[in-house]
C-alpha cells in the first residue's frame, strides 16, 4: 500500500457462471388431461466484471445469455412436440464515483434483448434498455440519501398503436445500525 492505504489500490475482478436444469409442467394432468408430464430443459451462462480505480471510481457489470426449448401440444392437442425455442440475453453495466467522500454519482444501463416479449407485446422492440442516473448522500456515517431516475423502455398502450414510457423518480434513505 501506499500513502494513502490500502483502500487506494486499483484492480479488476473477472466471474463467470452457468446453470442447467429442467422443469416440469403438466404434473398429473393438472394442465392437459391425459397427457403426460412435459419435461423441459433450460441453461443459463454468463459473466460479471468489476473494476475499481482507486478509491474514487467503480465500474462493475453483468452479462447472462439464456435459452428454454419450448414444448407445445401439436395442432389435435394429443401430444406435445418441440415449439419455437426461447432465447433471451441482457444484463447491467453500472459506474460510480465518488466526487466527494460523502457525495457518489451513479449511472446505470440496464438492457435485456429478448424478441419473444417483442412478439408477445411487452415492449416497442426487440430490446428493453433503461438508463438509471443518480446520486447518493453520505449524510452521517450510517445515514445515506438516495435519488435515481429512470428512463424506461417504451410499453404498449393497450388497445392502441401508441407507446409510453414508464419513467420514474426514486428517493430513500438507508439507515444502518
């Protein structure tokens, strides 16, 4: 360490992870009478990555890519058959600096491309992205103060060829004891 101590070093953290399984829907029937259990596998896979420079500014991240076979009953619903698979990936992206020991900026960018919730009419386009700046208050050594706004991602309007975005304002305050 230095002068300064050992909470002034710099370094980079570099994780990984991947998750295989498989659920089971239709269990004794109870959604399909008389068909069998539908077993279907799924894996998710991604990284994470943090980055600190000194003690003043944190760049940290996160990256998932996922996939589900998809089964669905065939055209005289008496057996299910492998349907269009579904595959999504996003993840965060988040950086903070610490202008003053007890002044901390922050943005996020939060981002999720999946074109199944564009089929499905959950969002405008293939790809939901929020962007989240903000700006956090060490008022006392156990008292911080919060605000964040986020710029969504544009929503369908029900029944109607119009968009919105659901933009919204945050403010906390965290007490630790």
């Amino acid at each position: 360490s230095d002068k300064t101590g050992v909470h002034d070093h710099t370094s980079i953290r570099f994780d990984g992870f991947a998750y295989y399984g498989r659920s089971q829907l239709n269990q004794a029937g109870d959604l399909y009478a008389g068909l069998p259990t539908i077993t279907n596998p799924f894996y998710r896979a991604g990284g994470a990555i943090d980055y600190k420079f000194r003690s003043k500014f944190e760049l940290w991240g996160l990256y998932l890519h996922a996939h589900d076979k998809n089964k669905t009953l065939n055209d005289d619903s008496t057996a299910f058959v492998d349907g269009t698979p579904v595959t999504y990936s996003g993840g965060f992206l988040e950086a903070e600096y610490w202008v003053y020991p007890w002044l901390i900026g922050l943005m996020r960018y939060d981002g999720v491309n999946s074109p199944t919730d564009h089929a499905n009419g959950i969002s405008r386009y293939d790809t939901r992205n929020t962007f989240s700046p903000g700006l956090q208050v060490l008022a006392r050594p156990n008292i911080k103060l919060e605000l964040e706004y986020t710029f969504a991602y544009e929503q369908p309007v029900p029944n109607s060829t119009s968009f919105y975005r659901a933009n919204q304002l945050l403010t906390g305050v965290d007490f630790v004891f």
